[in-house]
C-alpha cells in the first residue's frame, strides 16, 4: 500500500481522492479468496451449485454449508466470508416472513434483494463497521418467472441468467459466455452448470464435493440429495 493511500486505507466512510472505497475493494478481494459458486437459469427455475473444497478428509462433509434456503421459492449460494453469509441470510429470512405476515403472500424474489443489498450498502456509509465479506447467488421463482441475482459486497445488484462468484469466477463466466443457451430444460441447465464449475476450478472439481440446489415454478427450492447429483456429474464428466 502507497503511503499516500494510508489514510482513506482505515476508515469505510472516507473516499481516496480518485474516488474509491478501499474497505469494500478489500471485501471484493475476500469474495475473489472464495469457493467458486455458480447459477443459471433454466427454462422453469433455477440451479445454484458451489464447491464446498474440502480441504481435509477429517472434515465432515455436511457440516459445510454454502447453499441456504431463505423462503420456499427463494436460495442463495455463498462465497466469501460464510459467517458474514449467515449473518444476512438470518435477515432474509426475517424479511420473507415479514412480507408473508404483512401481505399474505410470499415475498418478490428482486424485493427479498434489494432490501439485502439495501442492508449491505449501509455497512459501507457509517463508522465503526466494515462491509460484509460476502457475495449472494440469490436464486428464486414467483409470478415473474425464474430469476437469479448477485449482489456484490457494497450493496450493488446485478440479474443475471448466469453467474458466477468467487475464485474461479472468471473461467465460469468465460464457459457461461460461450456455451449458455436460452431454453435450457432442468438436466441441461444443471449439466451445464456443473461444466462451468469444473472450468472454473481450472478442472480441479472434486464431484464429490459438489452440492446442488434448484428452485422450480413447479416445485420448492430444495437441496437434491447425494445420488441425484451423483447422476447429474455423470452426464456431465462421464463418471470420470
């Protein structure tokens, strides 16, 4: 870090003179550290995959989490700080329900966004608080269809139709860019899905260590179980 830089270095609430925030620059780098997740819409939902990178055979597979469920038509997948992760998704929860509360009917899945990043963005107005060192896949359907987001750790959202977070998120993106299709049924899409995960972790996936979480108009958002996603890394790497 250049002296000169030091001093908008400590503090969330001041610019640098060229105008940047370096506390959320150095979330952003938090996220980039991250097990790479992906998403991508279907044609009736949404497929959220991450790479749960287990990094030691004493590790109990189940005891990491990188894909939650918010509301029954709404998931997100993590990458970054998990802790920081749990802390907003407690929110979202608390949101979902407020909404079912107040209007009788589940919450917009942009709504159940934007008021996370609405959260997010604060974090990085006000002082002694640092932003979330977390980026959201946040995948859902209502009465607008399937729709997939990512929010960013100084509050910005972004739609996608697929995406990618975390380390290897370039090489996912580059797959998704040159391969991804409109129309897509649930088998393509998370074939598809589990290709772009493979890219992006320069072919180092572990299948094993992948976990699958899908959301449909035609059914709730659910974590399929090992022998389902055993199947899709069939299709997608031919057992290999």
């Amino acid at each position: 870090m250049q002296p000169t830089n030091m001093a908008y270095d400590r503090a969330i609430t001041v610019f640098s003179p060229d105008g940047r925030l370096f506390q959320v620059e150095y979330a952003r780098e938090a996220v980039k550290r991250g097990t790479t997740t992906v998403g991508l819409k279907y044609k009736t939902g949404v497929v959220l995959i991450v790479d749960k990178r287990i990094s030691s055979k004493l590790i109990e597979p189940g005891s990491i989490e990188k894909i939650f469920k918010i509301d029954k038509h709404i998931g997100c997948a993590t990458s970054g700080l998990v802790a920081d992760a749990r802390s907003l998704i407690d929110r979202a929860r608390i949101d979902a329900q407020i909404n079912e509360i107040t209007y009788s009917e589940p919450i917009q899945v942009k709504t159940l966004v934007k008021k996370i990043c609405d959260f997010k963005q604060t974090y990085t107005q006000y002082g002694g608080v640092r932003p979330f060192g977390t980026a959201l896949l946040i995948a859902g359907c209502d009465d607008t269809g399937p729709r997939l987001f990512s929010t960013d750790p100084s509050g910005a959202l972004m739609e996608y139709k697929a995406s990618s977070e975390g380390a290897g998120r370039n090489g996912a993106m580059s797959f998704f860019e040159s391969n991804y299709k409109n129309d897509l049924s649930k088998d393509e899409g998370v074939v598809l899905a589990l290709k772009a995960l493979h890219q992006g972790t320069e072919e180092k996936l572990n299948p094993d260590a992948a976990e699958i979480g899908i959301v449909d108009k035609d059914f709730d958002f659910k974590i399929i179980s090992r022998e389902e996603s055993k199947s899709y890394t069939q299709q997608a790497f031919g057992g290999n």
